[in-house]
C-alpha cells in the first residue's frame, strides 16, 4: 500500500524524467481522477492510503502520459472559464490563452445591459467558447458551427452539462456554409499553425490533437482571410469580428482587415503577453461613410 503523498511523487519524478512541463500538476490531476476525487482532497488528506485498484488504474493513466499522450485526453475532461467540458480528440483542448476572446467578447458585449445580442463562432470544437459566453451573458443568442460532426456532439453535449444548451444553435458546415441572418459578434479560433510550425510542436500536441483543427497552411492566415472576407456579409453594421491568431500574424491580419475596409481594429495580448486577439468594425458603405 501507498499513500497519496508517496503515489504523487513517484509519479513527478518520473514525468520529470520525462521532460514533461508540468509534472507536479500532471500528478494531481491523474491521481485525483483515479480516486475519483477533487485535487483539494489530496492536498487535505496525503497519509491516506489508496487501494490496489486504485492504484493500479493511477499508474496506467501515468504510464499513458508519460507515452505523451495529453491529460485532457487521458481523463476525457479539461477545465475552461471554470467550467468542465469535456474532451476527447476530435475536439482542440481548450487553452486559458483563448479565455482572452471570452474576456473580450464581454467587454464588447456592455453585459450590464439588457440588449439582445447576437453571436456567432465559426468553428467551436468542444464548444468552450460559446459555452463560456452562454454562461455570461443572459440575453445573447448564440449559433456556433464546425465542419465536424464528432466535434459538434462533444460541444452540444458540454453545452447541455453546463445548463446552457437552449442559448446555443448548433450547425454542421465549414466555415459560414450552414449560416444564415446577421451577427453582432462573429468569434473564432481559427488554425492558425504553418505547416512548418507544426513540425516543430511538442509530440504531446502534434501526436494527440487534430491537425486540421490547427494548421491553416503555408502562412498561417488562410482561415482568417475567409473569415475577414466572408464574415462581413453576416456582420450587422457595426458589428464586431474577433479571431484568436498567431503572435506574429498581427501585420497580415491588420494589413487584410484594412482592405475589407475594416475600422477600430485593435490588438490583445495574452496572460504571456503575446499578441493573440484581433478585432475589427464593420461598417457598411451606403451612399457615404459611416465614421
């Protein structure tokens, strides 16, 4: 027998052997999860000792990450905007970076007040965007789409888990093929990896996650041209486009919001304090400018 404490650091020293960036973390997750407990209990209780089977199913979990394969994947489940969703490879796991568009998304949104908005994400996988922004916000109707049906089921499923699956209209299709109406907001996190970039990612991303859901092509931008490009036909006047990107892609997406006669467009940077949001006007051109 073994005990919570002993279990841990076994399993951070061999992640460390491993590489792993985050092995103390790693640990707490899969043992928490092995017990079918909450990460809090083994800070409050590290004598306990922990059953054969347990432990068993614990150092099979440890054995499949230390093989690379991601912790969200290994316990199907990912926190987001403090919230669970559910993960599985069909679906990108959700990163804290991207709470980012959240954040802004409210901002834009003025969430005090009692309008009706309407929302729009191109391409949500597991749903943790809209989800999150559902969850704020009272009066927002939200269509989300993605071109795959596995990763549409794991995002109607987590809109349901976290009380929210009435705001949010689900739709198959790549890109806006499946919408219809006007939007206030349009949101996506595009790919936005080169194909060469993508070589060079960790195993553990490159290995485990879809590919399709993070390489865009040889520059990295191709889907935010389709989405600059397209997205103006749904946006009312006025409305807001906002895309997660590449630290370095900020030039290329200013240079081709400026050519769809884009206005207000603005720069966020991430918790690393990277480049990592963009977001633009629409304002339709009648008989004159609108600004």
């Amino acid at each position: 027998m073994m005990n919570i404490s002993q279990l841990l650091k076994e399993a951070e020293s061999g992640f460390g052997a491993e590489g792993l960036p985050t092995p103390g973390l790693d640990a707490e997750v899969l043992l928490a999860f092995s017990i079918a407990r909450e990460r809090h209990f083994l800070y409050a209780h590290p004598a306990k000792e922990i059953s054969g089977v347990e432990m068993e199913r614990f150092r099979s979990l440890v054995a499949k990450r230390i093989k690379g394969k991601p912790v969200a994947y290994i316990t199907g489940r990912k926190e987001f905007w403090s919230l669970n969703f559910e993960v599985t490879p069909d679906v990108l796991i959700p990163r804290p970076d991207t709470e980012i568009l959240v954040e802004e998304i409210l901002r834009l949104s003025g969430q005090e007040k009692e309008v009706k908005i309407r929302i729009l994400e191109i391409g949500t996988g597991s749903g943790a965007i809209s989800v999150a922004l559902a969850s704020e916000l009272k009066n927002a109707s939200i269509t989300a789409t993605d071109f795959s049906p596995n990763a549409l089921a794991v995002a109607e499923k987590n809109a349901v888990n976290n009380k929210v699956g009435e705001k949010i209209s689900f739709l198959c299709g790549d890109m806006f093929d499946p919408v219809e109406g006007k939007f206030d907001i349009i949101v996506s996190n595009p790919p936005y990896i080169t194909e060469h970039e993508f070589e060079l990612l960790a195993p553990e991303v490159r290995e485990y996650e879809p590919r399709r859901a993070l390489v865009a092509g040889p520059e990295g931008t191709e889907f935010h041209r389709k989405l600059v490009r397209d997205g103006e036909r749904f946006l009312e006047n006025g409305g807001r486009l906002v895309m997660e990107m590449g630290a370095d892609q900020r030039f290329a997406i200013e240079k081709m919001l400026k050519e769809k006669d884009y206005c207000d467009i603005v720069f966020h940077r991430d918790y690393a304090g990277l480049m990592r949001v963009a977001i633009a006007k629409e304002l339709k051109i009648n008989n004159l400018y609108t600004w």
